[in-house]
C-alpha cells in the first residue's frame, strides 16, 4: 500500500489555508493623575483669617471692661480672648459670633437670615476648636481633593455644611436657643462621604474589609466628640448623612476593569468591554438623590413651620 500524502491544508502550509487572526494587542491604560490640591488650603488660610478678623472686631479689652479681664492680653492687645470662664476655648464673646453670622435658629426663622446656614460654617468658637477642625480638613479634604478634583468636594463640603447647619437649627426647637459656629458638619460630610466612596466603589477596592473597618473606626471616634459639653453633635450628624448620601452621587468611580475609549489603540474588540458603571451604581445614586432632596425639604418645612423661644442663648460649637 502507498504512503498517504498529507494535504496543504492538513499541513498547514500552503496557498490554501486562512491566515489566522491577529493576536489581540496588549495595552495597560495611564494611571489617573492626581489632581492639583488647592482649595481645601485656601479653605485652611480663609478660616485662619476670618478667626484672626473675628478676634479683630470682638476687642475684648474694649467690650469686657479691661485689660486685665481678657487673657494674653499683654501680648494679643486687641485680639486676646475673652475670659475663660466665659469662654474657655480661648475666642471671642456669642455677641461677636452673632454679630460675623452664626447659625441662630431665632435670627433664620424669625428674621429670615437664612445666609446663616454657611456663614456659621466659616467661624469658630475659639483656638482649640479652630486648631482641631484644621487639622481634620488638612488630612481628610486634601486627599480627597486629589483624588476627585475641587468642584465635586468644594460642593460635597459646602453642602454637607448645610445640612449639618439645618439639623442643628431643627434640634434647637423646643429647646433653649443656640448659638452654633464651625465647620465640623462640613468635615463630617467628608467622612461621610468617604464611607459611601467606599461602598459605591466597592469593586475597586483590593483590602475591602481593612479599608471599611478602618473608616468606621475613625468616623465613630469622631462621632463619639459629639458627646463633650457644648458640642452640637446634630450639626456632626446632619453634616455625616449629608456628606454619605452625597458621596453616593459625585465620588462615583468606573468599575474595576473598565477602559475608556480613548486609551484602546486601534484594532482592538472592543464588543466586550465593560460598561463604566455597575447597575448598583445607578441605583446607589438615584436613592442617593432622591433621599437627599426629601431630607432637605423635609427639614427645611419642619424648620419654618414651627415657633422660636426667646430665652438667652448659650454658644455651641460644631
């Protein structure tokens, strides 16, 4: 019997079998860049100011009868402090903070100075309380602000501000007036909303659970200052759920694996590419937003629907 001759096309050669289909190209997407951190300093520098100005126009040695009754007032002159026993944070007078904008549910409701709401969020009730809100915006704002850009977290700051400012105006129903200055509702909202980044972003995330055990740890210590006298604990609270629904709606990041259309060179299939965003996104964001809208409604009618004392007011920080 003769040797059987293996055809061109069982042999692979030959003029008569297809070329086989180019290997896909191996490409690795440009890493993110950071963003250039500017406004959370400018925010730091501004507070600086405004508290330096504040002292300014409290001049305690003129409003409180003396030199020798406002503390370093040797070496501040004008701007020392008023006496501790008046205010042991070492800062100026509740008239002083009234008089520059803090938030006063009387002076909303009654006197319709709703600007209130944010002007409080820029004062401070004295050094110590200044000193320890700076800090937390030095390292919270900034690596937020490098990883989201100034626009989404200078709107996620003034907004969770807001919303801690309406909840401390809405606890003061029914209760002795407050006074209430700082920007802890605003720095809560960024805890806040690092929590629900966290969440929405879940896939992304390579130590998932250290990273959620980690934040809850050091959003409850922070919570748990809530507790000291005189600290408005709801404006941390409003400003917390503020800032958590908000994340849910401007710090959302594309899936693990996805590639933007500009970064595939050309010949790549791109029939299977991952869309963007998971649906749990989409639906994290639509209940984010709608949540938030009825939250701030909600609030605002509970706020001027009801009626203000007129007892003497005791300062509150934030």
């Amino acid at each position: 019997m003769g040797k059987r001759l293996k055809s061109d096309i069982e042999t692979a050669h030959g003029p008569f079998l297809a070329p086989s289909p180019p290997s896909q190209p191996f490409f690795t997407p440009p890493a993110p860049e950071p963003f250039f951190s500017w406004l959370m300093p400018l925010i730091f520098a501004a507070d600086i100011g405004i508290f330096v100005y504040t002292m300014y126009v409290n001049d305690c040695p003129s409003t409180a009868g003396g030199m020798d009754k406002c503390l370093f007032s040797e070496y501040l002159g004008r701007l020392s402090f008023q006496p501790f026993k008046e205010n042991p944070l070492l800062g100026p007078s509740i008239p002083t903070l009234k008089r520059l904008g803090a938030l006063s549910r009387k002076m909303v409701v009654e006197d319709g100075e709703g600007w209130r709401f944010l002007s409080c969020i820029w004062l401070h009730a004295g050094v110590i309380h200044l000193a320890t809100n700076m800090m937390s915006l030095l390292f919270i704002g900034i690596q937020l602000e490098q990883e989201f850009g100034f626009l989404r977290i200078g709107l996620l700051y003034v907004l969770s501000g807001f919303g801690g400012s309406l909840m401390s105006a809405i606890k003061a129903k029914g209760q002795t007036p407050m006074v209430s200055v700082g920007a802890s509702g605003a720095l809560f909202g960024l805890l806040g909303a690092m929590l629900s980044e966290l969440i929405t972003n879940w896939t992304i995330y390579a130590n998932k659970c250290a990273a959620l055990m980690t934040l809850v740890m050091v959003i409850g210590l922070n919570m748990a200052v809530g507790f000291l006298p005189h600290v408005d604990s709801s404006a941390h609270i409003g400003g917390f759920l503020s800032g958590f629904l908000l994340g849910f709606i401007l710090l959302v990041r594309p899936q693990y694996g996805y590639v933007s259309r500009r970064h595939i060179p050309p010949g790549f299939d791109t029939k299977h590419r991952k869309p963007k965003h998971k649906c749990f996104q989409y639906l994290l964001w639509v209940i984010a937003l709608v949540s938030l809208l009825l939250g701030y409604s909600m609030g605002l009618d509970k706020l001027y629907g009801g009626h203000t004392l007129q007892n003497n007011p005791v300062q509150s920080i934030t």
